[in-house]
C-alpha cells in the first residue's frame, strides 16, 4: 500500500483489485462503448512530440498510457494506487510492444514524487472522484508540470438536458447495477457505485467549479468540451509560468 492513504484511497483500492483483468471489455460496455472515443479526444488534446515524457495520473491498466505512446511515439509515466490494475497495465504493454516506452509505478495522485516541473505534459482519467481534496490533488499535477506542458482531463459528468438526463438516471439507477450483478460481484459493486459517485461529483464540482479548481492551480487557458450529450467531460489547459 503507498504510505499516507486515506480512507477514501483504500475505499477505492478495494473497489478497482477485483476488477483489473476485466476492466477494459467490461468498461467498454457498461459505457455503450464511449469509453474509448472519450480517451482519444483527451489524448488528442496533448500535442505531444517523440522527445517528450508525459505523466499519466490513475492510469489503471494504461488504457490511456497506450494511446499516448502510440499516437505521439512519446515516453509515459503512469501512476496508479493499484497494485492489480498496474499489473494488467504492465501486461497489456508489453503485449502491444510498448513496454520500454511505458513506466507504469505505485503512486498516488495526491503525493507525487516527483520533482516540480518534470514532465512535459499530463493526462488524468475518472480521479477527482476517488480524493479528497480536488483542489489540493489538482495543485499537486500541476506542480510537475512544466510550464507550457499541456494537461487534460476526461470524467463522467451528468447529462444537463432533460431526456438525456432522464436515460442516464434510468441507467444509473437500474441498469447499471443489473448488468454489473450480472457480470460478478466486484462490477456489481460498481454498478451500484457509480451513479451516486458521479452525481454527488458533478453536484459539488460542476464543470465552471472544475475549471476554478484549474485555474487556482496554475493551469491557463482552461477549456473544456462535454461529450456524448453530456456524459462525459474532457478538460484540457496549459500549465503557466
Ligand atoms: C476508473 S479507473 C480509470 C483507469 C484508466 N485511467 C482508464 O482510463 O481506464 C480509475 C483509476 O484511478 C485509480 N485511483 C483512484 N484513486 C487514486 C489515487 N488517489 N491515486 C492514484 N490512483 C488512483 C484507481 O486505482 C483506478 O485504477
């Protein structure tokens, strides 16, 4: 376990270690295949040339890790509380053929050991959910971020509109928890997590509050682009001076 976790870190340590070796079909499906096409859109974001390091924050089983390294040919960093989704990150780069491009370590987002402006840009996916403190979490990314280096950031969100609003609570509140029971107990726990987890994110930390968070930590030039009618968001900005 990575010194210094919280309730809040162990509560999500429990929840992702059933997971790994299921993660990105299961992921996949249980989004209606969005996952993936949200995950290009922020990699796109990053503009990132070959002699570049990016770090990538709760990379999981370095879904996202992947699509940088094959899209820009950069070097990657992925970080991530777990121990099991690290392992199936490691497996999947090696298979790809990425293994020497893509570092995958032990760490957690809230306390990052590395020095202030180490790495050329930054990518973080589905992790304001799981800390305590946004703003504290986001001024640590920040701080290892050169200036200049471009970060981005891809969330679930809660549709704003009201028929699409009313599919996501009819899936969040039914469907979801059904085909996550369906699937095996540690999905089931997901089905029956997520909903609440994203709603009471997006009530306390809607997309203008997200952008402060940002903006407090140094990031300019914030922007952000809702997808999917409004189920996922992408965040993207420039680390300043
Ligand atoms: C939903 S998964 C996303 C994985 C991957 N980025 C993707 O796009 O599929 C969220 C990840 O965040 C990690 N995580 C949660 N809290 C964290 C923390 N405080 N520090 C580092 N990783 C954390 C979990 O272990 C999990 O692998």
């Amino acid at each position: 376990m990575v010194a210094g976790s919280s309730e809040r870190n162990l509560a999500a340590r429990e929840l992702f270690a059933p997971l790994a070796g299921t993660y990105d079909r299961y992921a996949r499906l249980l989004s209606f295949g969005q996952d993936p096409r949200w995950r290009a859109f922020l990699v796109s974001r990053i503009e990132a040339r070959p002699v570049h390091v990016i770090l990538d924050v709760a990379t999981g089983t370095a879904a996202v890790a992947l699509a940088l390294a094959r899209r820009y040919g950069c070097r990657v960093v992925g970080v991530d509380q777990s121990p099991e989704m690290l392992a199936e990150g490691r497996r999947r780069a090696e298979t790809a053929g990425l293994g020497a491009s893509i570092e995958l370590r032990e760490e957690r987002a809230e306390e990052l050991p590395f020095e202030d402006a180490s790495f050329d840009g930054l990518t973080f996916t589905y992790l304001l959910r799981y800390v305590d403190d946004p703003g504290a979490t986001m001024r640590e990314l920040a701080r290892v971020v050169r200036p200049g280096g471009r970060i981005a950031m891809l969330e679930f969100c809660v549709p704003r509109r009201a028929v699409p609003r009313a599919a996501w609570e009819a899936w969040v509140r039914l469907g979801l928890p059904l085909a996550g029971r369906v699937v095996s107990p540690g999905w089931g726990e997901v089905g029956r997590f997520l909903g609440p987890s994203v709603r009471a994110f997006c009530e306390r930390t809607p997309p203008g509050r997200l952008q402060a968070l940002w903006e407090e930590a140094g990031v300019d030039d914030v922007r952000g682009r809702l997808l999917s009618l409004g189920g996922g968001i992408v965040m993207w900005g420039t680390r300043g001076g």
